[in-house]
C-alpha cells in the first residue's frame, strides 16, 4: 500500500470537510429538495392530536362558510372577512394580504380576491396549505336550491383554519424561532368554472396569484429568486370530506410527502387515535398513480413548483351536485384528516409541541 502524499492527504481532508459543511453550502432555494422533518414520539403526537377540535371547526368555521360565495357575491365578501378575521385574532401574528383584481368571465367583468396568509414573511423557505373558498356558481333556475359546496371546498378551507387556531401556540413558538422555513396559508378566489371549464373560465385566482408571486423578489433585495422560490412544498386540500377519503400520487416528485402522510396514517391509527379507522392505513395511497387533475396547483406545478395535491379520487358521488353539502359529509374522516395534516405541518416544520420540548438553562 503506497503512502499518501500530503497534497492527496490534503485533498481528501478538505472532501471530508466540504461533506461535513455540505448542508450550509447548499443555496436556500435547493434545502427543499433534502428537506427531512422531525418524526415526534408517541406523546408528542398525543399532544399536537389533542389541540384539534372538529365540534369547534364545525361550528366556528364550517358554519361560516356554507353559504353561497361565488367571486363577487354578498357571501364571497362574508368568507373573506371570517378567514382575515379568525387569522387575525390568533396569537402567532399572521400577515394577512389580499390580492385583489378584475377579470374578464363569460358573465363580463368580476372582482377576485385570494386572501394570503404568512406567519413569517422574512422567511425564506414557506411550506404552503392552499384551498380554493368560491363556490360553483349555478344561475337562479334550480328552484332556489343552492350549491354550498361542502366538499368543494368548504371543508378544506375549514381544516386550514382550525389548523392555524389548533397549533396556534406551536406556530407561535415556531415564528419567534427565527426559523428560516415558516407556513403560509393561500385561499383562492374563482377556483370554479363560471360557466364551463377552460383554460381561461376557470382557475382565476391562482394564475392571478402565480404570475404575481412569479414576478416577486424574494427576499425583497434578491435579483434572480421569487416568491414562488420560496415555496418548498405546495400542499393544496380539495373535495375533501366525503366518506371513504383516498389520496392517490400524481407526481414522483413529492411522493416521499405523500408516504410521510401514511406513515403518520399508522403512527396515530397505533396510536389509536384515528376514529372509525379499522385499517392502518386507509386514506394515503403513493403507489397508487393517478392521472393529472385540474385545479389551483396548475399555474403554480407550470413554474416548477412541487405539488402535493391531496384531492380525493374517485371524486366524491356529490360533486358538483347540489347534494354537496353539510348533511352528507363525514364528520370522522374529516376528524382523522385534521389529525394527520396537523402532524404532518408540525413535523414538515420541525416543530415540536411547546410543553414536549426541553428547555435548556432556567
Ligand atoms: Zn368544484
């Protein structure tokens, strides 16, 4: 065996050292791609699943949020101020924005507003729950029966908020941190078709907000990074709430997400903490493909963003029928759901529960 020489010994100790270094060299717009969250230990998850409350997101948010709001309408306005209002009486300090603007639909010109919400928007890193809160408009011809759109998406704009109200101490803690990876909440506008779907009848208020986020630097001084950099994960709930949930995997690059979403499926089912759940896992399916759908991560995946869309498929039996509404949802999956979305934010964010974590010095 021949004897290294000092400039080869030299070498191979500054690869030791650039390895060891490696994770601060990587540019912050590329952690998203190594991203690892935290796995919390049984009582940690016993924790975080006992802050979530369905009755209250019933009644606070559910409540709130069934009634029609197609863009422009009375109920659209009533949406926007209880999302802007409930985020603004939490302790963890969201900075809510609007972005609001007018567009040409086939019943002429509408008002949109997406509502944003950041818990830190120094941040550079945001991990982004997204859901759409219009209503499918339907002309007055149907009887005065009304489409309040449930699944669609009334319930996943519910979860966000209860989300944001059920870790509001984690999130809290979480800003304060300084961390450089935060959560930022997107409510759509114009989701829905007006009349009937097509590239430019559909999809308002996230290709409104894409392009926007698009031709935004981020951080602010930065020359050849935007606001859509900062998304390290595009996680968007929709048609959600019917009975017998199943997310499959549409895209091979977010699917480590999708099976860290069974993971914690059978992390809280051995817990037992998932109701009516007879099998480990149930709701979270990344080996089952399925094809592209349309909805508001489109504008967002044609940017190079990573997509988790967690829609059920097959779409629920009451989809776009005026049956989509509160009596026919399921109230225990919708519970189970919010359990295992609140481990996955809190785990994704690497944050541990505020009376779980050990306080070093006194
Ligand atoms: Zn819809």
């Amino acid at each position: 065996m021949a004897e290294m020489s000092f400039s080869s010994r030299l070498l191979a100790l500054i690869g030791i050292l650039t390895t060891l270094t490696s994770c601060d060299t990587i540019p912050w717009q590329e952690k998203k791609l190594k991203h690892e969250a935290t796995t919390l230990n049984s009582s940690e998850l016993s924790s975080i699943v006992a802050h979530t409350d369905l009755d209250r997101m019933w009644q606070k948010d559910l409540k709130s949020m069934l009634v029609v709001r197609y863009p422009g309408s009375a109920g659209s306005q009533q949406v926007q101020q209880h999302i802007k209002s409930t985020l603004s009486l939490l302790k963890a300090g969201w900075d809510v924005t609007e972005d609001s603007f007018y567009a040409n639909t086939p019943y002429g010109q509408l008002p949109f507003t997406n509502i944003i919400a950041t818990l830190n928007p120094t941040a550079k890193r945001q991990l982004v729950l997204a859901c759409h809160y219009d209503s499918k408009y339907y002309p007055p011809q149907w009887d005065g029966r009304e489409f309040l759109g449930a699944i669609d998406s009334a319930v996943p704009c519910s979860m966000i908020l209860e989300l944001s109200r059920a870790q509001d101490d984690e999130l809290k803690t979480l800003k304060n941190s300084g961390s450089d990876l935060s959560l930022q909440l997107l409510f759509f506008d114009g989701e829905e078709a007006l009349y009937q779907w097509t590239s430019e009848d559909s999809l308002y208020g996230s290709r409104h907000l894409a392009h926007k986020m698009a031709t935004a630097s981020h951080p602010p001084e930065a020359t050849n990074t935007s606001q859509l950099d900062s998304i390290d994960l595009f996680v968007l709930l929709d048609l959600i709430g019917g009975p017998n949930p199943r997310f499959g995997n549409q895209f091979s690059s977010t699917t480590r997400w999708l099976s860290r979403l069974r993971n914690i499926e059978r992390r809280l089912h051995a817990l037992g903490q998932l109701e009516n759940h007879p099998n480990e896992v149930q709701y979270f399916w990344p080996g089952l493909h399925v094809g592209l759908i349309l909805d508001d991560h489109i504008p967002f995946l044609n940017r190079g963003v990573r997509i988790l869309h967690l829609i059920s498929t097959p779409f629920p039996a009451v989809w776009h029928t005026f049956d989509d509404n509160e009596e026919n949802l399921d109230q225990t999956s919708i519970s189970n759901l919010n359990k295992i979305l609140q481990v996955f934010v809190l785990e994704y964010l690497n944050k541990k529960s505020p009376e779980n974590q050990v306080v070093e010095g006194s």
